[in-house]
C-alpha cells in the first residue's frame, strides 16, 4: 500500500515537472499543450487513409500475382509484421532519447509511403509494403506520446479512445473508397489518400507538439540508449519464470496466431473466393467494427461483472472456434455474415486476458508483463498471415481468374473443407481454451519480484524519469483490422 501511494506521488512529480518545462517554454513548435486529442488525430488520418484503399488492393493484389495470391499475400504481410515487431522495441526505445515528434512524422511517412506507389507501380508497391514494416509502428510511439501527458490513472481510458479512433476510422473509410472506386475509378481514390497521408503529415509538421520536452530529455542526441529495452525478444524470455505468466502467454499465442493470419487474408477471401463485391467488403468490415465496439465496451463490461474474468476469457475463445469453424466450413455468403457477427464477440478475449493481467500482477510488474503479451501478439502478427497463406497455398485454394467468382463459389460448395487456414485456427484456439481452463483467476503473480526489480534497475533507461524498480509502459505494436 505503501509502495503504491510512494508510486503515484512520483507519476504526480513528474507530471508536475513536465507542465512547468512546459509552460516556461520547453516545447517545441506546435499547436497548444500535448494531448490525447493530437495522437487521435494523427492515428484517424492515418488508417483513414489505409481504409479508402482496402478494395483497390485486393484487386491490385489478384492482378499482381493471379498464381498463388494468397501464399504472396501472406508473405507480404508476414514480412511486415515481423519486420515491425522487431524494429518496434528499438524505435520505443530511440523516441525517448530523441523525443516523440520526430519519430511520428518517421513512422507515419513510411507507412504511407506506398499509397502513391498502387498506380505507378504494383510491384514496388508490394514490396516497399513489406519493407515498411521496419517503420511502420505507429502505434508505438502514439501510444509512448499517450504516456507521457497523462497520469497512470488517466492512461486506459486514453488508450481506448485512441483504439477507438483507430476503429472508427476503418469502419467508415472502406466503405467511402468503395464507393468513389466505383462510380470515379480506383485512380482518384489512391489520390485522396495519398491527399489525407500528406495532411497527416503536415499536421505532426505544424501542430503536433513534442509531449517529451527537450530538459527532459538527454543533453545531447549522441546519448546511449538502453539496448535491453530496444531488444525484441527481452519481454519473451521472462516468459517461462512463473506458471501463471507462461500459461497466459500460451494462450495468447495460440489465440492471436489464427486471429492476425485471418486479418491478413479475410478480406481476399471474401472477395476472390467467396464472391463479395467490393461495396459488400466494405459494408462487412463497416458491421464488424460496430459490432467488435459494441461487444468490447458493453458487452465485455456486463460479462466482467456477471460471469468474471477467466469465464470471460473462455467465453471469448468459444465464440472464436465458432467463428472459425464457421468461416472454415462455410460455402454460402449468409454463412460470412453469420459468422461475423460471431466474431466480433470473440474479440472481447485480448481485453479480458489484458484486464486479468492488470489485476492479478504486483503494481511494480504490470508493464513487464504486459509487455510479455504484447511482445507475443507482435510476433503473432509476422508468423499468422505467412501461415496462414502457406496452408492456402498447400491446400490449392486460388483465384481462379478463368471461370469467374460464381465458379468458385460453387467448387467451395462441393469442397468438404472450404476455408482450410480456418479451420486449422479453430484448432489452435481448442487448445488455447483448453490451456486457459488451468489459469487461475485470483493469484497474485509474482514472476520473481526481486530479480525483476533488479533488471529493471540495472537496465532501466538512464534518462527515463521513472521510479526505481518501475516498468515501462508497454510499447504496443501495431495490428491488422
């Protein structure tokens, strides 16, 4: 108890230091004080700008590769995502020796970068979407910039309203680029993103205000950074020191690898598989993030109080095999739908499995071991697409560009498993169910406290200005939608 007020009474210090450095004119260039409010901004513009061009890339996508388009897709993808979940600590740890601005005008111009590229070039297009993944971690540093203006207690709900932002932003956008594809052509609306892409741009330039002020910071930018912290793989190799811990980190991993091969290729699959057309594509993602925002909030909120945190979770992994099930063997369109809407309650496992770490780790352990969790869904996210399009790849599911998307659709009819990646998934989340029955719900985890405080004051950021023994707020990595 103690050791909690000791902590809370720094964070307001701190707090109190950064607003003086502040107000005496420590910030550079921007628009007012650094708040939730610019990172919401950057983050819409951004994945705004992405949603107009989900139906142009599928069709970008079949054209550039008409043979094994969903093994080259998964492999795009898989790069990516490794790519970002190796260079994500690094770029973390770099921001806080050279400050947050800079390095979300960085993240952002590389992850825009190819939007241009669709209509000059699709191959560089492709490929310069892979080697994006070294910068394309946003998320990263929004998040960092979230922590440094806002006290420990004010942090969740800003980081859901950044969440939700990045939800909102998707659930409209598809729809719009769908739209003004058909009626003006794909053409103008790779235009309007890059248009939206350098508006992002120019408003992290003009008014985005650094939220690590420069006395905060190292005198010089020759200052060392702690290379423990910008090591990929440190939060994994925690993993085995406590049951508990390893029995949620399993779970995750079994849970999410399905989760982000899915999201790499689903929309491919509705589209040249399944038939879709691009508006229906667009409407799809449009009800899955309503109803994904509905279960997260409401729903998962009534469940915590009615049924509890573990039953929560393995409710959440039931409605995922459902789903997965369902999109492995289903052959019919209503089938996707049905199974949609399945899917977006099982997106309330990674909240509960997050809120169940949060109370039942030691206050001086949260970030590490969240920083396990998150460690493991960046991995998830560079082996899950590359999976998942080996196993299409393997079980010759392809486009057939000869016999036209009804063609398909009735082959899938007569196919006994349609969706096959699907289905492996389904089995993978079976036993993540099965590992998360032995996860205890009320025990403290103490993944040897005094090693742990000692890393952390051995390796800690020699600038950062934290509390000893303090972790770090998890850098989250960026994710598929």
């Amino acid at each position: 108890m103690t050791q909690g007020k000791k902590k809370k009474r720094v964070n307001r210090s701190i707090m109190l230091a950064k607003k003086i450095i502040i107000k005496d004119g420590g910030t550079p260039q921007g628009i007012g004080a650094p708040s939730v409010y610019h990172a919401v901004i950057v983050i819409f513009l951004e994945f705004f700008a992405w949603g107009l061009l989900t139906a142009p890339t599928l069709v970008v996508l079949r054209e550039t590769f008409p043979k094994h388009t969903f093994l080259m897709n998964g492999l795009i993808q898989g790069v990516k995502g490794l790519l970002s979940f190796l260079s994500a600590p690094l770029i973390g740890a770099l921001s806080d020796v050279w400050g947050r601005k800079s390095f979300l005008l960085l993240t952002v111009f590389f992850t825009c970068a190819p939007i241009p590229l669709m209509k000059i070039s699709p191959w560089w297009y492709f490929a310069v979407i892979s080697v994006s993944g070294v910068f394309a971690v946003t998320f990263s540093v929004v998040f960092a910039y979230v922590a440094d203006i806002t006290q420990e207690h004010e942090r969740s709900m800003a980081y859901g309203l950044v969440s939700a932002t990045f939800a909102a932003s998707l659930v409209t956008s598809p729809a719009i680029g769908a739209y003004l594809g058909r009626v003006y052509g794909d053409s103008l609306v790779v235009v309007l993103a890059t248009a939206i892409a350098l508006l992002d741009i120019c408003f992290i330039l003009v008014a985005v205000p650094e939220s690590l002020p420069e006395k905060m910071r190292p005198a010089s930018w020759g200052a060392p950074i702690s290379w423990e912290q910008a090591d990929p793989f440190a939060s994994l190799k925690k993993v085995g020191q406590d049951s508990t811990v390893l029995l949620i980190c399993i779970t995750v991993f079994l849970s999410y690898l399905p989760e982000a091969g899915q999201y790499s290729s689903f929309f491919l699959y509705l589209r040249q598989i399944m038939g879709f057309s691009p508006e229906n594509v667009a409407a799809f993602i449009a009800v899955l993030g309503l109803l994904s925002i509905i279960a997260q909030t409401v729903v998962l909120s009534l469940l915590m109080r009615s049924i509890g945190n573990k039953n929560t979770i393995l409710l959440g992994l039931g409605f995922q095999i459902l789903q997965l099930a369902w999109y492995g063997f289903g052959s019919e369109p209503w089938m996707m739908w049905a199974a949609g809407a399945v899917a977006a309650m099982s997106s309330i496992t990674f909240p509960a499995v997050s809120a169940l770490v949060s109370r039942t780790a030691d206050p001086d352990q949260q970030g590490v071991v969240q920083g396990m969790i998150t460690g493991i869904r960046g991995l998830c996210n560079g082996l899950g697409p590359a999976l998942y399009g080996f196993i299409f790849y393997i079980f010759h599911v392809e486009f057939d560009e000869q016999s036209g998307s009804g063609q398909n659709v009735h082959n899938l009819q007569n196919s006994i498993i349609p969706g096959p990646p699907f289905l492996f998934g389904a089995c993978a989340v079976l036993l993540a169910l099965l590992v998360a029955l032995f996860i205890p719900e009320h025990t403290n985890i103490a993944v040897r406290s005094s090693n742990w405080k000692k890393h952390l004051a051995n390796h800690g950021h020699p600038h950062s200005p934290q509390a000893p023994g303090e972790a770090k707020e998890p850098l989250l990595q960026d994710t598929n939608v």
